[in-house]
C-alpha cells in the first residue's frame, strides 16, 4: 500500500479529548479525524483514502463503490453489523474490530449497578435531597429495604470472557453463579435452560450479544418465571429486554429492581417505555458502561496493532 491514508468519520464517540492518539497516527502517512459525519459526507471524506476509521458510522455496498481506493476498515468497537462485511469481501477491503477491550471496565458498571439495586442507592440519595434524612428522628434513615448479596444466586447469560469476569466480581461478594444455555447455540451439560435458570435466580445479568434468536430474550414470560424480589441488569444489547414489558413488571412491582445501560434504540426517544418517569425501581445509564479512559485507549491501541499487522501481511482481529 504505497500510501497509508486513513479518515477517522466518527471520532467523537470514542475520544472526549483525554486519549493519547499518538499511536494511531504513528502508523498511517496521513490521519484525517472527523468528530462526526453525516451520511452524505461519507464518500467525499473517504475519497482517496486507504482506511476508513468507523465507530458507529454505516458502510454499505454503494460506499465501497464510491471508494476504490478503501483496502481496509477499523472498527473503533466490537460490533461490526454498522459494515457491510459481504460487500467489503467482494471489493478487497478487508476489516478488522477491536475486542475485549471493555472487560474490566463494563463487569465493573454492571456489579455497580448490581449494588446500587441491591443498597436502594438512588431512592436513599434522593431521600437525603430532599431533607428526608434531616428530619429524622433518629441517627438513620432506613425507608427502603437493604439486600445483601452474599449467600444469593447471581444468573449469568453470556458466559464469556465478560460474563465470566462479571461472575468472578460476584462469586468474591459471597454470590453463588449459575449460567443459561441461549437460543440458537449449542446447550451445554453444565449450564441452564431458561425455565429452569430463571426462578433460581436473585439476579440475572446479560452479556450476549443480539441475534435474531436472542432478540426480546427477557419478555413477559421470562419475567414472569423470575421471582418478585429479582433484579435485572442489562449492559449488553437494548433488543435483549422487551422494554415495555419490563416497565409494566416494574409497575406491578414485581420484580426488585432493573438496571440498564442500553436500550433498544440509541440515543432513545423521548417516548422509550424504559424512560417513563414513573417506572420504579429502575436505574438507566447512557451505553456508559464500556466507557472508562483506560477502556478507550485500549481501543486506540488496539487499532493500532490491527493496522500494523494489516501492512505487514498478517491481519489480526480480521472478520472478513
């Protein structure tokens, strides 16, 4: 490749101004960085360019055409259903993602968001603004029931690397784990099916990616088989959870407590089921999970090891 020049479209997402880009820029002749792009952009700040840097910005068959002179596509992600990866394998450009480079950080929301269910977190600060605390007659406020999580079973569906860190953070708070066969794979001797993994449960955490089998994984039913006092957590897809199933369970308070950090559509309309202010017990975060510093300069790092090994002949983290 005689010119290595690469466009970064979508930047922003990725670098709130603290990353270390060095590395990045290090390895191409030329490194244009846009902090978005629109659709219509696309194609003439790619022109001339060798690699596209994407985040969540599309690619289809009509931009690879549009751009001849692509031969490779970094995802700054895991997720590549943004790239037509068909399209891409028919016009030589190859692409790699990045992965696992959130593991730490995402087991670490989602035992957060474990906790703050668990300790009531959010109904006790909002209790101590507005005075409840204050105007107690005693030296504590314990208006909301406290859970301890230890000697409690902790359901685990995506046991993977993710999973699994997220199941040894519970295991060290005293949780028992037991894991979920999921649709459209394989069942395994040593994990449970649905009907039997989800009344056990005092907690159910999902780490599985969206298939067209998994999509509403958790719905009515599945609900209905958790106990009253389960929490749900969700840091890995929105289209997981029915959501507007979920805010009717929480409105009939069954169930103890939901914690998300994703929903079906992002950013999420005004009218999403699971924003409605008077669903309880429910604690929303903005696809924030993945997002710590150390987790974003992973992925610089990691883009930057895939360029490499893309000029040097030996792709790694390829998935077309």
């Amino acid at each position: 490749m005689p010119n290595r020049r690469a466009v970064f479209l979508d930047l922003a997402p990725l670098d709130q101004g603290d990353l270390d880009l060095t590395p990045l820029q290090s390895v191409f002749d030329e490194l244009t960085c846009h902090a978005q792009t629109d659709d219509a952009q696309i194609v003439e700040r790619l022109q001339g360019a060798q690699i596209a840097i994407v985040n969540k910005i599309a690619l289809d068959d009509a931009v690879f055409g549009a751009c001849p002179d692509l031969r490779l596509v970094l995802v700054a992600a895991t997720g590549v259903n943004n790239i037509d990866l068909a399209a891409a394998r028919q016009r030589g450009v190859s692409v790699c993602n990045c992965q696992a480079y959130g593991t730490a950080t995402v087991a670490q929301h989602t035992l957060m968001l474990l906790l703050a269910l668990a300790t009531r977190l959010p109904d006790y600060q909002g209790a101590v603004a507005r005075g409840r605390w204050q105007e107690s007659g005693q030296f504590c406020l314990l208006d909301f029931p406290i859970v301890e999580l230890a000697g409690k079973t902790l359901g685990v569906l995506g046991h993977g690397e993710l999973g699994g860190a997220v199941a040894r953070l519970a295991e060290a708070f005293g949780m028992r784990v037991l894991t979920g066969n999921l649709p459209g794979r394989p069942a395994r001797p040593e994990r449970l099916d649905l009907d039997e993994l989800l009344p056990q449960v005092d907690a159910l955490t999902l780490h599985c990616p969206l298939t067209e089998q998994t999509r509403n994984l958790i719905g009515e039913r599945e609900l209905q088989l958790m106990k009253p006092s389960a929490f749900l957590i969700n840091t890995a897809r929105g289209g997981l959870v029915d959501e507007q199933a979920l805010a009717s369970a929480l409105r009939r308070g069954h169930l103890g407590g939901a914690a998300t950090d994703v929903l079906t559509s992002e950013p999420p309309s005004s009218d999403n089921p699971l924003l409605a202010p008077d669903v309880p017990r429910l604690i929303v975060t903005p696809h924030s999970a993945w997002g710590s510093r150390e987790a974003r300069q992973r992925i610089v790092g990691q883009m930057t090891e895939n360029a490499s090994a893309f000029f040097a002949g030996q792709p790694c983290r390829q998935v077309n």
